[in-house]
C-alpha cells in the first residue's frame, strides 16, 4: 500500500493530484487557476436618533364635585314643601325645601305697610316746608322714619327668604332626607348637592417628583367602574409642602365630565409622566445578541463595526441604548445576519444616491 501511494506520487507530482494543489486560492475549484472574489454584503442603514427615556408614576386617586356642599336650613320650622327630587339637576336660586313661612309673610305686608305710610308721611312734611308750616326737624323726622321702615322692610324681607332652601350653586342633588310635615333646624341635614360637570382628583406622589408637576401637566385617568375606558385630565393644584410622614405631595387635578359618567367618591388610577434622560435610540431591528451579551453593527466609513451596548428601554419600535454610539451614527438594519465585524459592506444604490 505504502509503495503504491509513493508510486503515483513519484510518477505524477503532487499538484497532478485534487485536493493537494499548493495554490490555496484555487482549492476546491476545479479547472480554474485564478482567485474568485467575494462581493461584499448587501445592507442597509438606519441613522441613530436621540430618545428621551420617560419617567412615569402612577397612584390612586379619589374623584370629588369641583363643588359640594350639604344643605342645611338657615331657620328652624316645619317643611311645608318639596321643590326637588333626588338626582334631579337644580341651578343656582331654585327653591329645594320650603318651610312654613305665614307669620313671615304677614311681617313683610306689615313692614311694607309701615313704609308706604312713612313715604307719605315725607311727602306732607315736604310740602307744608315749603309754606314754613312745619319746622326743618319735623321734617328729619319723618325722613328718619321712613329710613327706619325701609330697614323693617328688608329685615322682614330676610326673615321670609331664610324660611326656603336654595340652591347655592348648580349641580345634582342627593338624597333628600325631610318630608313634608317634619320639623328641620339649622343642625338637620336636607340633602346634599353636588356639581359634576367637573371633578377634582386628589392622590399622592412620592416627593422626588414635587420640583416636576406643573399646573396644566396632563394626567391620564382609569377606574374600575369604567373598564377599557381612558380619561383625560389636567393637574390644576398641589399642596405647598411634603408630607413628612409618608413622604408624599397631594396633588389634585380636573377631569371634564360632560357625558356624567364619573361620580364623586370613585376611586381612579392616575399616571403623570415625566420627560427623563436622553440615550441614543436605534431600530429594534439593529439589536443583534450573542453569548457575550447586546450589540449593533456601526458604520464606520463602508466598514461594519460590532459595538456593545446596554438595553435602557424599548419604546415605539426603538431601543434606547447605552454604549460606544451618538445620535448621528448609522447601523445596519438590514442584512445583519451577512455582515461579519471589520468587514466591508455595500448599501443600495437607491440609498446612495437618496
């Protein structure tokens, strides 16, 4: 065997023999004796932008009426009607509760009775003054008088309008817990009103976000008793210090509740979101991974450079990163899988000349 090889060998020369040719360029091509060039890949680029890596903080919130009150008689008395109903909207003035108001009424008619008799009493008085018959203080006096009747008039006039409960502001009313017949004082609550046409929210943050709200920051708003529905609000105060025990800030917003979906006392999950630290952002496409961890392909004249880089957060189809790379660079986004590190690329023409 040994003598056979050694035969063929002697009698043909070893570049006679495939497989053994010391032109390691032409290895493996039979019949050709020339070096075959390889083009260099096709790829495309994308350039690296600047992406600011949103802060966020959520909390829960409880919803109140911009405006609320509880109503309660400014007189004691008896209910002598009910101009409302619960859940009814009232404006501001209507009459809700009445109460028996005869006695006021005829203090009024007597007290305007007083005054039209003062007026006339002035009137004489003028008149005779100017034929002297009356002297200048009886004439005082009668001015006086009238000035006091006037002043009967207006106290009657109050007396009476204390005996009806109005409405201070418009909004919804609540329950309403007197009937005719029952018997109120200015300690027995009527009802309750509220105006919901907008709400405020109240919730907290943690302190490290207090330099950050601003009047007029918007808010967005979840609860569960509107699920797969998202609210819109605006911060509209915040309290002027820290809470020192649980490190918080009160803050409160305005959500508009025209479609009255939302009642006071609902509790809402509230997100403000804060502009944060600005990182290069690449396409996700760009992101390549191997055993040694993240990495893009830089541009680098026509050359792909393999550079490491740290995943911050992913956000709209890009990646904000950390690494070797600024926005204004450009990485392959396209033909990652051809391009080798410190190897040369080529890119479209359409992309060359664009």
């Amino acid at each position: 065997m040994v003598f056979a090889i050694g035969f063929v060998l002697f009698s043909y020369g070893p570049n006679m023999i495939p497989g053994l040719s010391s032109n390691t360029a032409t290895a493996g091509i039979p019949g050709s004796g020339q070096t075959r060039e390889r083009l260099a890949p096709l790829v495309v680029l994308s350039p690296v932008e600047a992406g600011t890596m949103d802060d966020a903080v959520k909390s829960i919130g409880t919803a109140r009426a911009i405006e609320q009150a509880t109503l309660y008689p400014e007189v004691s008395g008896r209910v002598s009607q009910v101009h409302a109903d619960a859940g009814q909207r009232v404006e501001q003035g209507d009459v809700i509760v009445q109460l028996d108001d005869q006695v006021q009424r005829l203090a009024v008619d007597r007290a305007r009775l007083a005054v039209d008799d003062a007026e006339a009493q002035v009137e004489r008085f003028e008149a005779l003054a100017a034929r002297n018959t009356v002297s200048d203080v009886q004439l005082s006096e009668a001015v006086l008088a009238l000035s006091n009747a006037r002043l009967d008039l207006r106290e009657a006039e109050d007396a009476l309008a204390r005996r009806a409960l109005v409405a201070p502001f418009s909004g919804e009313i609540g329950l309403i817990d007197v009937g005719i017949g029952d018997f109120v004082t200015t300690t027995t609550p009527v009802t309750t009103l509220d105006e919901r046409r907008t709400l405020l929210i109240e919730f907290r943050v943690p302190e490290r976000f207090a330099n950050q709200i601003e009047h007029g920051q918007s808010m967005s708003l979840s609860t569960p008793a509107l699920p797969g529905i998202d609210l819109e609000g605006t911060v509209s105060g915040m309290d002027s210090r820290i809470d020192t025990v649980s490190r918080t800030l009160t803050v409160q917003g305005t959500v508009v509740n025209d479609d009255d979906l939302i009642r006071p006392g609902m509790s809402f999950e509230v997100a403000l979101s804060f502009a944060g630290n600005s990182y290069p952002s690449v396409p996700a496409l760009a992101v390549q991974w191997d055993r040694d961890g993240s990495y893009v392909f830089k541009a680098n004249g026509n050359t792909a450079e393999r550079t490491a880089i740290s995943i911050v957060a992913r956000k709209d189809g890009q990646v904000l990163v950390e690494g070797d790379i600024a926005a204004g660079d450009d990485v392959v986004t396209e033909g990652t899988n051809s391009v080798r590190p410190d190897q040369p690329f080529r890119i479209p023409a359409s992309a060359e000349g664009a």
